[in-house]
C-alpha cells in the first residue's frame, strides 16, 4: 500500500512539472518568444557601428533580436520589398528624395508624424527631413558637402582658409605657383559632376528649387538661365585649377591620388573624409564649407542622409519604435556621430570630430541649404550630370543650356 502510494506519488510529481513548462520554454521557464526584427541600410560605411548600437540595445532587451543587412543598390531592394509585401521591419531613407514620393503614395510607409520618437530630435531639423509635409522616418544625422583639403599643405604654405570664392581662386592660383595641384576633380563619375554642380546651383541661388519647379511645371524656360550659366561658367573656372584629364578620373582614383599628395583640395560629400583617411591613415585632412561670393552667403549644402523608417501596419512596430526610441537617445546618438563622423540632429549631442568641424559648426548655426536637384527625378539628376560632363569636355554654354531646356521644361506631367 504504501508502495503503491509512492508511486502514485512519483506519477503525479511528474505530471506537475511537466505541465509547468510549455514546449518552447521547456528548459527556460518564463522566458518570453523572441521578436527578430530586419533593418535594411543603405549605410555600410556605418554598418559596423549599427552593430555596436545594436548589441547594447539587444543586452537591454534580450527579447528583441536585430539583424542589419546593407545590400548594393539598397533602395532598389526596398522598391521590389514593398510591392512584394515583404518590408522588412525598418530600413533608412533619405527622406526628402524622389524615391520617397511612390512608396509613401502607395501607403507603404508609416507616418510618424507627432509621434514620441520624434521628441528628442532638434525641431529644425525635423521639419528638414518631412516628406510633403509630414515625417515618414526618424531622422538621425546629416551629410553636407564642402572641400576637404590636406591641412599639411595649407600649413606649410601658410594659406588660410578661403572665406569668398574670390579668394578660393587666389589660394589656388599660390597653390598653382608653388607647383602644387589645387583640385583633383573625379568628372568621369556623373553622378559626382551633377552632386558639386548643384551645390553651386544652391549655394548662388537660395531660391532655385522654386525655380526648377516652376521650370518642370511649364512657367519658366531656361535656355536664358542667369542661374545655370552662372554655375557652367563656375565649373569651367574651377577646372583650370584641377589635374589633367579629369574627365578620365573615377572617384576611386580621385581619393587615391588625393591621399598621395597629388592634389590640395577635394570638393565633394563629407563622408570621403573617412575614404581618404583609409588610404592614408597618416594624413591630416579637415573640411570647409565651399566659400560663395559674399562670405556673410556662404552656407552648406546639406541633406538627412541617415533616416529610418516603419513600414505601415507592420506586425512588430512596438519592437521597431522601442528600437528607434533607443536609436534616437542622445547618448546613443553621441556614440554614432563620434563613430561615423555623421552630424547628429539629435538633441544635446556635440560633434566632437574634427576633420569635418568646419562643416558641422554651419550646419548647427542654421547655415544650411538644400541642393538643388533634392526634388528632381533620377533621370533628371543623370541627365543633368551627364550635361555638365559635355560642357567640361567643351561642348559649349548654348548646346549645355538647350540640353537642360529639353530635361526640365515641362516635363512636370
């Protein structure tokens, strides 16, 4: 009897503890079913210090698992993600470009506008970023453009920093006579050509996105452009300063020579500063704003470059905001402009990276523009590029400015 109790005993012990746990805890009491969440970037440059945010986020919340992926032509990957109903849960944009207006149109994209993610971004910047009027991703940093230049040579030369663009020339024109290339300039990538040349649109004229606008609407021609023969005219004068060939030299080939020592000055995007520095660790490089003519005009071409966005009525959105309310705390934000380099417009952080102090110093004063070619097409920006590219190689003002006539005029429908 009592043996038969014992056992009766034993059966129902273990039937107790069986139940206790269900079969995906079995081993782990209580511990909750892992959310896995994708974010696709288009920042490789900074994929390794995503991780490192990432991994502190995971270790506060071990619930939650992130994996980063940063594909070629990430954009691309997004447009087929999306009409395939296969978003991933977050992934960066640049918020004000033309690849945002179709997805959003298509109600692919969550509107955060208002939301409490956004509280810690700096206003000014939040209304930078918005997308017709509302926000569909959280900004996270800027990227300008400007001239790095090799601060060894200017030292040793004695020259300082060009406050107009007149004396941007003269310091060229010493640099010329000590037998020193200002310029290296990498005019065989298109795309290159097009990004500097509408700084300078923007940089003379704080009102020529309106103009463009009312060009492609069919209210403007452009064949008498006092903007754009003032930017061609600006192009050319610049390329008397730059290395033989240009037009036969790719960026990659640009950031090389720069880093030999083989030219002075590089204007182009920010983020080069860490390609060059790769090549030449041992060089010392900083950035300035590329000078317009009056030095109280002179601002930075600017644009949100890290955004990341929701996609709308996604499954793990509470996953994704918790992230992204991480991702947007101002020591995190502190981590990653320190990393990157990036300019954060996250509240309370202080940019603390020299090489590009110059740019972020205008950026934070407010002295900031817009590029001009933001709201084109991608066609537009090629075509646009690819223009400027026949009028360095000396195809003429007049066939430049009936170029730009046929892409722009009209075209708005």
């Amino acid at each position: 009897m009592k043996l038969t109790k014992l056992i009766l005993g034993f059966i129902l012990l273990c039937i107790l503890c069986s139940c206790s746990l269900s079969p995906k805890e079995s081993g782990h009491p209580n511990q909750p079913t892992q959310v896995k969440l994708e974010l696709l970037s288009n920042k490789a440059d900074t994929a390794e210090t995503f991780e490192k945010i990432i991994a502190k986020f995971e270790e506060q919340n071990p619930a939650i698992k992130i994996e980063q992926d940063a594909p070629p032509n990430m954009l691309k990957v997004l447009a087929m993600r999306f009409s395939t109903n296969t978003a991933p849960s977050l992934f960066t944009v640049y918020p004000t470009a033309p690849s945002m207006r179709n997805p959003i149109n298509n109600g692919y994209i969550e509107d955060l506008t208002g939301d409490e993610i956004l509280s810690n971004v700096r206003p000014e910047f939040l209304h930078f970023s918005q997308t017709q009027g509302r926000t569909y991703a959280v900004p996270y940093a800027l990227e300008g453009y400007g001239i790095i230049y090799n601060a060894a040579i200017f030292r040793e030369l004695h020259l300082n920093i060009p406050q107009t663009y007149n004396e941007l020339l003269e310091t060229s024109e010493k640099l010329k006579r000590n037998g020193i290339t200002p310029f290296i300039f990498p005019d065989k990538d298109y795309s290159y050509v097009r990004k500097t040349s509408t700084v300078l649109l923007g940089l003379d004229e704080p009102d020529i996105i309106p103009y463009f606008e009312d060009v492609i609407a069919g209210k403007k021609h452009i064949h008498d452009s006092k903007q754009l023969i003032n930017m061609a005219q600006k192009t050319l004068v610049l390329r008397k300063y730059g290395q033989r060939g240009s037009l036969g030299t790719s960026n990659e080939a640009a950031i090389r020579e720069f880093a030999d020592g083989k030219a002075s000055m590089f204007f182009t995007g920010m983020w080069e500063v860490s390609s060059i520095q790769k090549a030449n660790p041992a060089m010392d490089v900083q950035m300035f704003p590329f000078p317009a003519e009056r030095m109280e005009d002179t601002k930075v071409a600017m644009q949100v470059g890290t955004a990341i966005g929701i996609p709308r009525n996604s499954k793990t959105i509470v996953e994704s905001k918790k992230f992204l309310s991480f991702l947007a705390s101002t020591e995190i934000a502190q981590l990653y402009s320190d990393e990157t380099g990036n300019i954060s417009v996250i509240k309370g952080v202080q940019h603390h990276v020299k090489e590009n102090s110059g740019i972020a110093e205008y950026a934070m004063a407010g002295k900031y523009f817009r590029a001009a070619d933001s709201p084109w097409t991608p066609s537009m920006q090629d075509d646009f590029g690819k223009s400027v590219q026949q009028l360095i190689a000396g195809s003429g003002m007049a066939p430049f400015l009936q170029k730009m006539e046929e892409v722009f005029y009209n075209t708005g429908n």
